[in-house]
C-alpha cells in the first residue's frame, strides 16, 4: 500500500512537470513572452495573497486554541509577575504580528499589477517618519522598564529571615549546601576541594587533611624520583670517581702540618658519606624497585611536585577570621548540611539561592519557578523566590503522581550536560524540618 501511493506521488509530479512545459510550449506559439502578466494573472494572484492571509491567521488562531498557555504552571510568587511580563510581551508581538501581515497581504491585493496605473513617486515625510520611529521607541521603553522592574524585584536584596541554599554546580553534577544552626555558610576555597570536600568548605581539619595529602603526594614523588634509574646510574659513576681523584697534588717527603691533618680528617668523612650514600643506590638497584624513565617523564614529575608545593603554600596562606558574633571562619563550616540527587524547600518562605560553579559556565533553570541564573566559576551570583505550590498540589493540579519540579543546566556544558538535573521537593515548613534535621552535618574526616 505505501509502495502504490508512493507511485501515485511520482507519477503525479511527472504530471504537473509535463503540463508545465505544455504550457511553455502553446505560450511561445501563441507569441506570449514569459513576463507578460495578463491581467487575469494579476487578479489571480493578489487573490491568492487574501486566501493565504485568512489561511495563516486562522492556522496561528488555531494553534493557540488547540495547544494553549506555551507555559507549565507558575510555583512560585515572582512566577506570577514574570508570567504578566511574557504575556504583556507576547500580546503585542501577536498585534504586530497580524497588523503588519494583515498590511501587506492586502497592500499586495490593493497594489498588484496595472498596466493602466502608474507608481506615485513618495520620497519622503516627515509625519510618517515620526510615527514609525516614536511609537516604537515608546512601546520598546515600555518593555524594558517593565523588565527592568520585575528583574529588580526577583534579584534585589533577601530579607533577614529567609532561607539561603546554595547550588553549586560541576560537570556534570549539582550539589546543594544548607547553612548549620549557626545560620550561616562557611567559608569555601578551591584549593581545599576533594573527594571528601567536594565544595571546598574551610575547616581547621579540612586543612590539615589537604595538607596531609599533599605532602604525601610530594613523598611518594620524590620516591619515584629517587629511584629513577639513569639518575641513580649516573649518581654512582660520578661518586666512585670522586672516591678515587687523580692525585696532582704531590706531597714530598713526610712532612706535614696541623691544616694537613684536618684537611685528611675531612676527606675521611667525606669518603664515608659518598661510600655510605653508594651503599644504598647499590641496594636500590638491586632491591628491583628502580625503574627507567623518559626525560619527558622525569620532568613531568618535577612539574607536578612543584605545582603541588605551590597549592600547599597557597593552603598555607589561608588565614582565619571571624565573621561576627564571636563566629570563628573556620568553624562555621562544620555544621552545613551537603545534599545530593535531590533537595527540599519550604513553602511560602522566601528563599534566596546562592549559585557557585567549579569549572566552566553552567545556568541553573528552574522552569516551573520561573528561575534562571548563570552559574559563574570564581563569581557567586544570586537570585531569590518564594515557593507557591508542593510537590503534592502540583501532582494534583497536573493529574500526575510522578511529577517532580526539577533543577536543570540550561547551558551547553559538555557532552553529559543533558544529565545535569536534580530532583526539587516542595513541602511544607514542617515536612522541611524533619527532612532537613535528617541530613549529614559536614565535618572533615579526622586523622
């Protein structure tokens, strides 16, 4: 069946093209030049143009009928400004959209093809000129200064009793941090990001701990080093050389003095340290824990050992303070909460969130809260909402039982940027408390 009306297509396209040079043909046998427009034509065609104008606008008016509001339900108090912004907006792009179609459509009617007619020559007024220039000048400052506002008013300054939580975003992940009962964040720094510090928190163990690590990086570097074959080679050639020295300084007779015998008690020493420093590459070479390397190796180590003495100088440069009330910076940090996969807000309190990014520029969307904002590595940004609706509501509202809000990237950041989502849970005050007093308070793992 697809086979034969796939047949009916092709055969009925050889058709049309075979009447079409038909046409051709008796045209140029009828001494008619292609150019020509009948007047026939010309009525033909500006009747066309008034058949599509009706056929777009009422395929655009059934578009919205049938698909309505573009938008998943607003959750959140700004939503609803931001909604009013984009519909204001979108009603007049829809006045334009069907003023200046509507124009030309039937401008192309009015003004098709006369013979009998000539163009009026309108270079130029004044009135016009000012029409079109101040009317959307007018209706742009409208839009922006309405824009500017609402923007303002979601990105202004949070009041004193809101809830901060912080987002902190990576490839290809999110974390979101929750202050402590002292109410506020602690301090973060890159160079203490790890494993078990994945943001970065300021801690005195959090410290020590980074510390540690790279010191025992430096060790084990140093080892490898150490035992680098060539070098350890090399190392013995120049040190049994220097055991047995061409003797240029001859002495004649036994005579001697005092700065003779330091001189030979030096040299005893010394020839100790270099046959005690041979004994032990004899033993490294022979333990089999020696290995060759590449030049190109050898410094990509010496590299590395020296940038990680770079970090722990800069670790070692992190100095303490405090952040009023007798807080101490480094302690504030213990008793944040870190949450993954999923997070939980409160609802009818104002929340204002703090955006971080480890790497590279990520946006976090949140579609049904009406948020976005760019996450910026090395700039904390801002933005703040008040939750209108749970969890639970919206399933209702929606009629489905496996909705979630969601937090997205809404930047392409890589190859897994697809991924990048967290699950939002909207509850009540209450459900909130008991979730929160659920979660790990962070502490650095003690040595």
């Amino acid at each position: 069946m697809k086979l034969l009306i796939l047949l009916v297509i092709v055969v009925g396209i050889i058709a049309v093209a075979q009447l079409a040079k038909i046409y051709q043909l008796s045209a140029r046998l009828r001494g008619h030049r292609e150019e020509d427009i009948s007047e026939a034509d010309t009525r033909l065609q500006g009747s066309l143009w008034i058949v599509f104008m009706f056929v777009l606008f009422g395929t655009t008016i059934w578009q919205f009928v049938r698909y309505g509001d573009y938008l998943p339900p607003s959750a959140s108090l700004h939503g609803e400004a931001v909604d009013m912004l984009m519909g204001y907006n979108l009603a007049l792009v829809i006045f334009v959209f069907f003023v200046v179609n509507a124009l030309i459509f039937i401008f192309s009617f009015k003004y098709r093809f006369d013979k009998n007619r000539t163009a009026h020559f309108f270079p130029h007024d004044t009135r016009l000129e000012v029409i079109w220039t101040v009317i959307p000048s007018i209706v742009l400052a409208v839009i922006i200064i309405y824009g500017l506002q609402t923007w303002s008013e979601m990105t202004g300054p949070a009041s004193d009793d809101s809830l901060r939580v912080e987002l902190y975003s990576k490839q290809f992940d999110w974390t979101a941090r929750y202050a402590g009962d002292d109410d506020a964040f602690g301090s973060t720094n890159f160079n203490l990001i790890t494993p078990l510090n994945p943001l970065g928190i300021v801690t005195q163990d959090g410290i020590d701990q980074a510390l540690l690590k790279i010191e025992d990086k430096i060790a084990k570097l140093n080892e490898e080093l150490n035992a680098e074959k060539g070098h350890l080679l090399a190392e013995k050639v120049e040190l049994e050389r220097s055991l047995h020295p061409s003797d240029d300084h001859g002495h004649s007779g036994h005579e001697h003095s005092d700065h003779d015998d330091s001189h030979h008690e030096m040299t005893e020493g010394y020839k100790n340290n270099i046959e005690s420093r041979l004994t032990a590459i004899n033993d490294l070479l022979n333990s089999g824990t020696a290995k060759v390397m590449t030049d190109a190796a050898y410094e990509a180590k010496e590299d590395k050992i020296y940038r990680l003495k770079r970090h722990r100088q800069r670790i070692l440069e992190l100095k303490n303070y405090e952040v009023g009330d007798g807080f101490d910076a480094w302690e504030v940090g213990k008793d944040d909460r870190i949450v993954k996969s999923e997070f939980h807000l409160p609802i009818g309190r104002e929340i204002e969130f703090v955006f971080r990014s480890r790497d590279v520029l990520h946006s976090a969307f949140m579609p049904h809260f009406r948020a976005q904002m760019n996450t910026v590595p090395g700039l904390p940004t801002r933005f703040k909402i008040e939750t209108t609706i749970t969890t639970d509501s919206m399933r209702t509202i929606l009629d489905n039982p496996d909705f979630n809000y969601i937090l997205l990237c809404n930047k392409v950041c890589g190859s897994a940027h697809f991924n990048m989502q967290m699950t939002i849970v909207v509850e009540t005050q209450e459900e909130y408390d008991a979730w929160l007093s659920e979660q790990k308070v962070y502490m650095a793992e003690k040595n």
